[in-house]
C-alpha cells in the first residue's frame, strides 16, 4: 500500500478512485508530561515525551487510514492530509485527523 500527499504518483496512472478515507488517534497527555513540557517551555529545548506521543499517534491514524482503503480494495491513497489537533476540556488529549483518496493504480 503506497500513502503519498500528492495528488499523482509519477508513472503510475490512477485507474479508478474509489472515494475518500479518514481516520482519527486520539491519545490522552498525562500530567507528567504535561509537567515536563512546562519546564521546556521555560528552559527551552524539544520535548521528546510529547514528539514520542504525536508520533504514535499519526502513525496510528495512518495505519487505521491504509485499512480503511484496503477494505475498499485500494492499493494506495493519494493526496495524504494530517491533522493536528489539541481536544478535551483542558487540551489534554492529543488528536491526529487523517485523510485522503483510496485509489486503485
């Protein structure tokens, strides 16, 4: 399965689309991190904890979206988008929004 954001893929023309596909990771921050990444922002610097949580996350919202074109029948999505949101009442959960064309090439 080929996951690409553009809306082509060079030398392989789209032989049908069979329609849009998403999917959503949410992932919940817990205070220890939410901790940490306040120190961060104070001392500056990355925070691995909060990447290491994203990247799960869309990787996640990834696979969940390259299932859902399979169960179409499709062998790639084109034209990849991802989402990033903050969600909850505090913003204490992270969400990951993908979406894309299931086609066949």
């Amino acid at each position: 399965m080929l996951l690409t954001t553009t809306p082509t893929i060079e030398g392989r023309p789209v032989v049908q689309y069979l329609g849009i596909v998403t999917s959503e990771s949410i992932i919940g921050a817990n205070f220890v991190r939410d901790f940490f990444a306040s120190i961060r922002d104070v001392i500056g610097g990355r925070s691995g904890s909060y990447e290491s949580v994203l990247r799960e996350a869309k990787d996640a919202a990834l696979r969940e979206l390259q299932q859902e074109a399979e169960r179409l029948g499709a062998n790639a999505v084109v034209g990849v988008d991802l989402d990033y949101e903050t969600v909850g009442g505090s913003g204490s959960m992270l969400m990951v929004t993908a979406s894309g064309t299931a086609v066949i090439i």
